[in-house]
C-alpha cells in the first residue's frame, strides 16, 4: 500500500499516543504501519482490523491526512412523527373512529388503527411497538378491568369490558377516583410493559395530562 507522506512514521505514531479516541488511535497506528511498508495481511495480523478497513483508511488518509481518520458526526435521528404534527395526531385519536371507520367494522380503536392511521393520514411508517412507543411518549396510558373472581358474573364481566372499550378518551382529574370507584383502574404503562403482554392492547387509551 503506498501512503502518502503528510507525516513521518515516527509523527503518526506520536498522533496515535496522543490521540484519545482510541478508534481512532488504531486507524493512525495502521496507517503508519503502512507507511513502513507492512502488508494489509501483516497490519490486520499485528491489530486485529480487517484488511479492507485497513486499505480503506489508508485511502482516507492519503485524500485528507489526520483529519479524515475521525468519522463525520452523525446527526440524531428525527422521530418519524414530526414534533409540529403531534398535536394533529393526538386530536385525531382523541376524535376516535371516524365514519369510515365504523363503515369498515372498527369501532374500538387498536394499534393496527393507529399504525394505519400516521401511514395513510400524515405518511410515517411505524412498526407496532413503535406505534405503542409513540403513544406513550405523548401521554397516552391503558385503562384496565381489574381482574375478576372466576365466580363473577360472566354477563357482568362483559358488559363492563364493552363498556371500558367503547372508545379512547383524556383523563381528568376525577377519572382515577372514579375509574377506582367502578372496579377499574388507570396507571401508565410503559411501552415494553405493553410488549410483554404480548402486544395486545388492553380495552381503553386514556391520555395522561
């Protein structure tokens, strides 16, 4: 591999010793092993890199000396959902199924619906979880049925969950004292917790303020 002289093999080196990102301390080391005329083969033997790491770093270093050994920042990556469409987004779950909706058999809104929902209304692909995550992150909690004695009263056990999952809605400050009073209760739950249950979605969304 011939390597460019921008630096003496004896000032890579002291540039590697030097260097605090070790990533890049070994990519200057593999560069002045080049320069001393060592093989991809031998440099990948002696550091442990792949040998086409190797070559690609000696060409970096060739175009643009030091500088270009240290990676380019990456920027984070923007939630898919824009932070200016999140309120959009919430009035639309708030607003629950719409007329089409019913048309097509959905009157109680699951997660598929909303994944449907950010493609086909504001064009964002999510996977489920990523639909739960999302949720949660705006302040979106699940509304459970307290578990029942296997005694009870079937007939009253479904009546109370047609009646906890017959649409979403925001909490007010009364929701958990009534919600407690009436055999339910609200708590958040994050969206791993949710996954644990095997992704189902529990019988009502209600939005935490």
């Amino acid at each position: 591999m011939t390597v460019q002289p921008h630096l003496s093999t004896d000032q890579l080196l002291q540039a590697a010793r030097s260097e605090a990102r070790p990533k890049v301390a070994r990519r200057i080391q593999a560069v002045a092993m080049a320069q001393k005329l060592l093989t991809g083969a031998k440099i990948a033997q002696l550091t442990g890199d792949d040998p086409r790491s190797i070559r690609r770093w000696v060409k970096r270093y060739n175009h643009g000396g030091l500088d270009a050994l240290v990676d380019a920042p990456r920027p984070g990556r923007p939630p898919k959902l824009p932070r200016d469409q999140e309120q959009a987004f919430k009035d639309r779950i708030d607003a629950g199924p719409t007329e089409d909706d019913m048309a097509a058999g959905i009157s109680v809104m699951h997660g598929q619906d909303y994944q449907r929902i950010l493609k086909d209304e504001f064009g964002k692909v999510y996977c489920l979880n990523g639909v739960y995550e999302l949720l949660h992150r705006l302040g979106y909690s699940w509304l459970m049925p307290r578990p029942q004695h296997e005694k009870a009263d079937p007939q009253a056990q479904e009546d109370f969950k047609k009646a906890s999952s017959n649409r979403l809605k925001r909490s007010r400050p009364s929701t958990r004292t009534n919600a407690s009073r009436s055999g339910t209760k609200t708590k958040r739950v994050s969206a791993s917790k949710a996954r644990s249950h095997g992704c189902g979605l529990p019988k009502a969304l209600v939005r935490v303020s």
